[in-house]
C-alpha cells in the first residue's frame, strides 16, 4: 500500500517511469535494510519513515506538538505564562530501545523546557536545541550550519529561527535552510515528553554533524531538458544545488571561468592566505553524485535568446531550455599610469588573495580605496605585523563613510590606527610609479608619493555583463540586467541574480537594487531555481552583511539612503547598535557586539515593519528587545 501511494506521487510530480521503477526499487532496498515505521495516531493515523542509511530523524510533524503523539499517549495539559501548552505523555521503556545509528535519550525534566523560547541541552556526541514555539516542541541542530553561530542566541519567529551572526533562517518543522547564508540545513531530531521527562530520538551522525545536507536527484537519462547556469559563484553554486534538491532531474551544467569549484569568496580579503581547496563550499564528488556538470576555466561569450544557446570561449555551443545568469562584478581599475604594474592587484580570486598574501609579507603596502574589501585586506596584513607597515588612501574623510556614517567610521578608522594602520583620507591616487618596470609609489593629487612595494585596489566593482549587450537581455544604465520579482529577464526562460542583477527589493517598495552581498545572492540562486521549475517564488529576503576586522564583527542589516544616524550604546568601547534613519524610519541597522540586534531587526523588517527614529532615540538597545 505504502509503494502504491510512493509510485502515485512520483507520477503527480512527473516523474518518468523509467525513473519511477528506479526509485521505487531504491525504496524497496532501503525497506529491506532498516526502516523504523512508527504509527502515530491522535484522533487520525499517520506514518513515518526513518531511514536510517539517509540520516533522517524528523517526525512527521513537530515533535511533542498537537497531533504528534504515539498510539496509546494520553494529554497533559499546563498553563505556561499567558499561552496554554499541551504536551503528550506516552508510555514506553526508559531504557534505549533504537540500535544502530540511532540513539534515544533523557535530555532534561519537563520544568526544564524553555518558555516559548529556545535552550540548548548536552547530548551524548553533541547538543541539541529545543525550542518551544506557539505550543509545539522541536529538537534541531543547534548552531548555524554557515559558521557555527550557537542558534540559542538567535530570534525565534513565525515557525524558524535565525542565527544570530548572519542572518540565517532555519525551519522549526524540518530544519531545512530557508534563508541564508550558508547551503547546508541543520537536523531535525524526534522529541516527546514521558513521565515528566523530555527524551529525544536522534542519529548519532548527525548529532556529531550539527548539519544536514538535503537529499539530491540525479538525472535522468530518460529526461530531455537542458538547464544552463552561468557563473560559479555563490548564486550558481545555491541555483544548482536546489535544483537537484527539487527534484531536477535534466541535464544541469555551471560554467565558470575559474579553475576551482564555487568557493567561499568573503573569506578572500579576510584570510589570504587560504588556499582554494580550504574554502570550497562543496567536493567534485559532491557535483558528481548528483550530476552536475561543473565546465571550468570557460566562459560565455554569447547568449543566443532566440536559438536557445550559449557560446562559449572554448569554441563549443551549449543548448538550453532555461538559464540562470549569475556572472558576478569585476574589480574596477583605477586606470591610471602604472594601473598594470604586476605589483599592484584587486582582489578576486583565491590566486589574487594568495599572491597578496605573499607580495606584501614583510614588505610596504597601500591599500587604494576604503570599501570593506581594502578594509578587510589591510586588517588582514597589518595583523601579527604581516606587512612592514600598512596605509590606506581614501577618498572620503573617514572610511565607510557613506555605507556607515561619519562617527561609525570615524571609531573604525581609531581602531585601524591603534593597529599601526596608516590613514590618507580625501585623497586621489594619480599615478603609480616604477623602476625597472617595479612598482615603487603612489602619486597623489596633492602630489605627494608614498612609497609601496604592493599597492591593493578595493574601489567597487562592475557588473560582469558585457557579453550579454549583443543579446535582448534588458540592462540599466549602469549595465545591471534588470529582473522582476520572480528574477526573470526581458526573455522568456532567462533568469538573473547576484551581483549583476537590479531586482525590486520588497522592504524599500519594490525599488530596483543591485546589492553585491553573499547572503543576497546565495538567495537569489535559489529563488531562481524555484522559479525556474515553474515554482512561483518572489525575492523576499532581507540585506545581510557583515564584516570581520582585527576581530570585531560588524553586521548591517536592511537598505536604503539615510539622512540621520542615532547611535545606542558605547561607541567608543566598539558595544553599539547605529540605526540608519530617513526621515522617521529606520531603514538600516549596524551592529558590534551587540548580537543578536542586527538579526532581530531583518527579522522585523521580514515582517514587513520597522522601527521608528523617535523609538530608537527613546532607547538606544531597542533592537536587543524587540520580539516577534
């Protein structure tokens, strides 16, 4: 009966049959190997499958919650603060009664459960997070599967929680990532009360994981279609994995004009010394598994929209049936004397960072530009005396002065100096001169040259987007493809995003952005993957970025021009929340060691409301307190 109901929902989801009579043997085996089928009934009866080979170790719905007691369970019913909580009671052996992978344990007393909250509790092998949301009761994971964020100090909102570092959102009922960044979910672990006692039912691997990657297709060779991604950067690598994890099952290729598999780029101008392989975000035997074309050092040079076909610089002609174009920006030059000295670099590349890295050891460096990016790459060398002496030349008079603000940048740039950073603000470089066809100076328009044996140029980027101006792709003025809600293009079947899109941006109105975040374009991968398996699914995420310099973590959250800045807390003392107004909303938020303040206000601004100028001049740490 159960491989009856399995074979009819393939054949809803079209599934060929050829692949359904594959499945569905694969099903059979994993049947006959172990599978633990619990019947559950509360007035209804359900099912529920435990693979254990597959790690699963869900309910079927929310562990300990309305309607998710065994057979034989009775209720309990108690008061807990103004919200009323029924808890399900069933009787069964206190003693372990799951082999293998599988493991059950007492992780607490039922007075010991958080009050609509969250807690995290210490498990044989790891921790688990228990949280009690609108009267349910889950078990999950408990940090962030991007950087480890302990999810406990997180926000908890309208079924999932958020990490509190970047910003990253998490399911309560399957523990699949639903914002990001980050590509992995986290567990999502059985829990139920007995006796007073809270036990869970867990997988031994995922406990020690913390981490769960989500079951992938392969493809089918019995499917005809081609899906073509374009870029290898964090909005392919998230289109072309969710594609596989929605079942995609034709052909699927990523062209990238690098030699390496998508990687985590915000760590380039953070630690430059890594090399490619250290911060991969997947294996080639992770694209192998579920067939994914991975065409390396290639890149498009055309996009035929009427033939349905890319043009590479390898001379080859790929078809496709849909596209997702994620082709990234490119530094910008400076574009002055000396600009192509092998001395003076951007940063773009894992070769880029490493040559830096390199270069500058021991050595004079000038960082050109006060983007975070320079920011980030002369922290980088001016930690632990990497370079001989470090100085940044900016145009503005504090760095971050326009993204952040005079007095936050003003605090910043203090911190820098008391590293031994050097400072040349209003100021434009000129010309970079040489000797012998050596870098030696950077001339400034005052006229006055500082000495440099490595120059670092972090003054924006370019959208990467010249090989689509021959097509009836739409780009703005600036050279950004423009999207709607759903990331489509001009043309029918063609998708963008990341950093070369201009895309309406739901909490400023709908107005058309072009936002160049890793958080922003990993969403943007899989809105468009969804979109394109005719999964109707808008951009609704909000900006998440975050810097990381001589250890202070700064996060921002939000968009949007502002004409006052109202700081809370201690500035100084680098403890502070600046909330970014425009008349009297507040459209930004900036945070430093204030955690989870940033988190909490992308969360309110995901509910489509905000803080007011008056609020925050009222209370400087309203952003620690506000509540879902």
């Amino acid at each position: 009966m159960a491989v009856a109901f399995f074979t009819r929902a393939l054949r809803v989801l079209g599934v060929s049959a050829a692949a359904q009579g594959r499945t569905i043997n694969r099903w059979n085996n994993i049947s006959s190997q172990r599978i633990l089928i619990r019947r559950l009934s509360f007035g209804v009866s359900s099912k529920c499958l435990w693979p254990e080979r597959m790690g699963v170790t869900a309910s079927c719905r929310n562990g300990g919650g309305a309607g998710d007691s065994d057979h034989g369970g009775e209720v309990q019913q108690g008061q807990q603060g103004q919200q009323q909580v029924i808890f399900y009671k069933r009787r069964m052996s206190r003693k372990s009664s799951v082999g293998g992978d599988m493991m059950e344990a007492v992780i607490c007393k039922e007075e010991d459960l958080p009050q609509d909250g969250m807690k995290t509790f210490e498990v044989e092998g790891g921790k688990v997070l228990v949280v009690h949301h609108k009267g349910q009761l889950s078990a999950l994971g408990s940090k962030c599967s991007h950087y480890g964020a302990p999810l406990e100090t997180g926000v908890l909102c309208n079924g999932r929680v958020r990490c509190p570092w970047h910003g990253a959102c998490f399911s309560l009922a399957t523990g699949d990532i639903e914002d990001f960044p980050g590509l992995d979910s986290i567990p999502k672990y059985g829990i139920e009360v007995v006796d007073g006692e809270v036990k869970i039912t867990a997988s031994k691997t995922l406990l020690a994981a913390d981490k769960r990657v989500k079951t992938l297709a392969r493809r089918d060779p019995d499917n005809p279609s081609n899906f073509v991604v374009i870029g290898g950067g964090a909005a392919g690598a998230s289109c072309v994995e969710t594609l596989r994890q929605e079942g995609y099952s034709g052909r699927l290729v990523m062209i990238t004009p690098e030699y390496h598999l998508p990687y985590d780029r915000p760590k380039l101008s953070k630690a430059m010394d890594l090399t490619p392989d250290k911060i991969s975000l997947r294996s080639s035997e992770f694209y192998e598994s579920c067939d994914i074309e991975i065409l390396q050092g290639i890149s498009a040079e055309r996009v035929d929209t009427e033939g349905k076909m890319v043009h590479l610089s390898s001379g080859e002609e790929l078809p496709y049936d849909k596209i997702f174009i994620a082709t990234g920006g490119k530094p910008r030059r400076l574009g002055i004397s000396g600009d192509d000295l092998p001395e003076v670099y951007v940063i773009r590349t894992p070769e880029d960072s490493n040559a830096i890295s390199a270069a500058a050891s021991g050595k004079h460096a000038v960082i050109v530009g006060t983007s975070f990016i320079g920011m980030e790459a002369a922290a980088y060398l001016a930690t632990n005396e990497r370079a001989a002496s470090v100085t940044i030349i900016g145009y503005t008079s504090v760095p971050f002065q326009r993204s952040l603000g005079l007095e936050v940048g003003g605090r910043i740039q203090a911190l820098f100096e008391e590293q031994g950073v050097k400072f040349i603000n209003g100021a434009k470089v000129t010309e970079f001169t040489s000797e012998e066809g050596r870098l030696t100076g950077v001339v400034l328009d005052t006229g006055e040259t500082i000495p440099a044996d490595v120059v670092v140029t972090g003054v924006g980027v370019v959208p990467n987007t010249e090989f689509l101006k021959s097509s009836d792709i739409s780009l703005n003025g600036a050279a950004y493809v423009t999207v709607n809600e759903f990331l489509e293009t001009s043309v029918p079947d063609v998708f963008c995003g990341g950093d070369i899109a201009a895309f309406p941006l739901f909490i400023v109105d709908g107005a058309s952005v072009a936002i160049g975040h890793w958080q922003v374009a990993l969403g943007h991968g899989r809105t468009a993957a969804l979109n394109m398996l005719d999964r109707e699914s808008e951009v609704k995420s909000v900006p998440f970025f975050w810097t990381v310099l001589f250890g202070k973590s700064l996060r921002y959250t939000g968009h949007g021009e502002y004409d006052d800045v109202i700081i809370g807390g201690d500035l100084e003392n680098l403890s502070f929340i600046a909330y970014y107004c425009r008349g009297d909303r507040v459209v930004a938020l900036a945070s430093l060691g204030k955690d989870p303040a940033a988190a909490k206000y992308a969360e309110m601004l995901q509910q489509g409301t905000f803080l007011t100028k008056e609020q925050v001049v009222n209370d400087g740490n309203i952003a620690l307190k506000m509540t879902c």
